[in-house]
C-alpha cells in the first residue's frame, strides 16, 4: 500500500506532506501524558504488521495488513502521529515506500481511520455482539477501500496511465479489505469485552447481549 518514490508529481507530493504535517502537528499539540502509552504501543503492532508485503502485478505496488480501522477506533487523531512516525523509519531503515512520499503514504493510511470510526461508533458502542461486529467489519473493510481510493487519486493526478490499472488494483486488494474486515470486527468485539474503554465504549455499558 505503500507509494513508492519517483511515482507521483511534485504537487501531488507537496499536498499530501501538507496534509499529513497538519494531521501530525494537531495530534503532537493535543495529546496528553494518558495517550502516550497507548500510541507506542499500536504503533509497535502497527510496525510489526506491515511488515510483511504481497507484490501485486502493478509496477512498485503491494498490499499488507494495516488494520487501519483499529488504528482510528483506538487513536482517533492520533493516528496520524502513530502512522507518520512508523511511515518515517519504515522508509529510511527497512526501505518500505518512498522517502518522498511520506506525506501521501501519511494521509492515505490515517485519514480513513478515524472518519470512519466516528461513523461507525453507534454500532461498535451497541450492546449487541452482532453490531458491534458489523460496525467493525464495516470498519476495517471501509478503511482499506478509503485508503486505495486516496492512493488512487494521487496516482491519478500524477499519471493517467494508471487508470488503466484500477479496475486490476481495486480487484487485488479485495482480499485485504475483507481481512481487514474480520479481523477489525474480531478485534473489536475482543476489545468490548475485556478492554472496552479503549475502543470509546464506557465501562459502565450494560453486559452484551449475543443477538
């Protein structure tokens, strides 16, 4: 999911570092001494995850777990600090995705998070299993789908050759979308039970209910 360098216009990149240093910067002046912990360690998982990369059959491109739903269920703005920071030694230490593109690579995978989390919050704090599975699934499969969508139009703006490629792109990285689907979904109605303060659920929720 990575961009990788020499792939986008200057315009593209500049936007997308634009974005990605307001996201950064708003979560650096709001957070608090509470969220620090917490952003280290999804940041960890979320290194730890992403580690492992699929080639797809489109030139410099690939798809990884991200769990960018959990990422903005958990963070909320946040995200954009977890995600830029491990974007960040991601490119210079292991040379996953461009160092250019951090910007890009920022917003796409912290954006979708935290919108669609807020979206999807009256299923996740029901006290029905089977919403708050449903609100996870949408969560993570919506995650990954905005994301592509971002990349897409960065890709588009810079090269319209590559819409050629969409239809072959999208197809790809179905399977992750619906990974990403089950296992945010599984995650989540995990957290509700044992953890549910962690996911924005109140600790003082009714016991769920399993239909």
């Amino acid at each position: 999911m990575h961009v990788g360098d020499a792939q986008l216009t200057g315009s593209v990149l500049a936007v997308g570092a634009l974005g990605a240093l307001v996201g950064v910067a708003r979560s650096l002046l709001r957070i608090d001494e509470r969220s620090i912990p917490r952003v280290a360690l999804v940041s960890s998982a979320f290194f730890a995850i992403s580690l492992w990369h699929l080639p797809l059959p489109i030139p410099g491109t690939s798809i990884h777990l991200v769990l960018l739903g959990l990422l903005g269920l958990m963070l909320g703005r946040d995200t954009f600090l977890a995600v830029g920071v491990v974007l960040f030694f991601q490119a210079f230490l292991l040379g996953h995705g461009g160092v250019t593109t951090i910007g890009v690579n920022t917003l796409a995978m912290s954006l979708p998070g935290p919108i669609l989390a807020r979206l999807c919050r009256p299923l996740i704090c029901s006290n029905l299993s089977r919403c708050i599975g449903l609100g996870g699934f949408l969560l993570g499969f919506g995650s990954v789908l905005f994301a592509c969508l971002l990349i897409s139009a960065a890709y588009l703006a810079s090269q319209r050759a590559f819409l050629g490629y969409l239809p072959a792109y999208f197809l790809a990285n179905l399977p992750l979308m619906l990974v990403e689907g089950w296992l945010t979904a599984s995650a989540t109605l995990f957290l509700s039970r044992v953890r549910p303060e962690t996911i924005g659920r109140s600790l003082s929720m009714t016991p769920l209910e399993e239909s």
